[in-house]
C-alpha cells in the first residue's frame, strides 16, 4: 500500500463562529496543530462559511442557515464576521476555501484542491463538532479519504454532544486522538 498523504483542515474558525462559541482555548489548540502540520510539511487548509451579498445561496427552506438571510450580509463571504481568525491566520500558499453549508465540501472547491495535491488523508478540526465536522466527516468517509479527528481542537457549544461525537460516533469512522498525540506522530515519521 503506498505511503498516505495527509492534510489538516482547520474549518470554520472564523471571527463570528469564535465569538459566538465565547472560549478561545480550542483556537489555541488548533494552532498548536496548524504549526505542528506546517514544520511537518503537511498542507493546512483552511475553511470558513461565506455566501455573496443577499445569501442567494440559501433557500428558504433550509432551516440551517435561513436565519442568515435575516441577518443582512453578516456572513457576506468577505465581510470580516467569515475571516480566519487572525490567531490562525493563514498563509499566503495556504488555501482558504469557502463553503455555501455545513460540510466543508458542500459549494466549494475543497475535493478538487485536495485531489490534485495528491491528499488521501483529513485531519479534521473545527468549530462545531456538532456541525462541519461532523458533516465533513460523514462525507469525507463517502469520498474514501481516511480520517482523524482531534478531539481537543473541535468544539461545540454543547459539551455534551462534543463528547458523544468525539467519544462514540466519530471513531466508527475516523481515529479519534488528541492534538499532542497527532504532533508526537509528526515527529516521529
């Protein structure tokens, strides 16, 4: 079987999602790990959630985002609220890409990037556990990448369900490990 090539996926650490999650210590977590990736030589990907002025990406019967449309352009694709948090900001050979729902594939150009760089591999972190990373997940397993999740660099606004993902759903489809377990295995290829 010929050697893996990974790639992390930092998704939707953006100026609005951390905000509203009110606790910083995952954004630190999750740093550890985008430099950990960049001193290893595994690409970062970053991904946030943007639509155009109006949202003409959202229907009105997805009850998911429709409440953004109420909001005006508060998650206009470039409006600072959608911006990489500058604790992680990226850098300028670091694809940041933009998604129109919660799967970090779903509306954008996430595949096709990690495809042509050759990736069979995700290490998912991100902001919720209950929302894009779970939704990446399930449909990162259906594209037949292989997985990991680090589990202290997600989150949730509900503790509880980040528990039962990380603890119980996730591991039937991915490697469910801690930031520093993920770097110790960096360093030791």
């Amino acid at each position: 079987m010929p050697e893996s090539r990974a790639a992390l996926l930092a998704m939707d650490f953006q100026n609005d999602i951390v905000d509203r999650l009110g606790d910083t210590s995952v954004v630190e977590v999750a740093g550890c790990a985008v430099e950990a990736a960049r001193a290893a030589g595994v690409p970062v990907l970053f991904v946030r959630v943007g639509f155009r002025p109006g949202c003409p990406e959202i229907a009105a019967a997805n009850l998911g985002f429709g409440a953004l449309t109420q909001a005006g352009d508060a998650f206009r694709e470039d409006g600072p609220a959608t911006q990489v948090v500058d604790a992680l900001a990226p850098r300028a050979d670091e694809p940041v890409v933009v998604k129109r729902r919660v799967s970090a594939f779903t509306g954008s150009d996430l595949d096709v990037l990690l495809r042509a760089a050759g990736v069979d591999t995700l290490v998912l972190t991100g902001i919720a556990t209950s929302g894009v990373v779970l939704s990446t997940l399930r449909q990162a397993a259906d594209l037949d990448y292989r997985l990991t999740v680090l589990a202290d660099a997600c989150a949730d606004q509900d503790p509880e369900v980040h528990r039962v993902l990380t603890e119980k759903v996730f591991a039937r489809q991915a490697e469910v490990i801690d930031t520093d377990e993920w770097i110790g295995s960096l360093k030791s290829r």
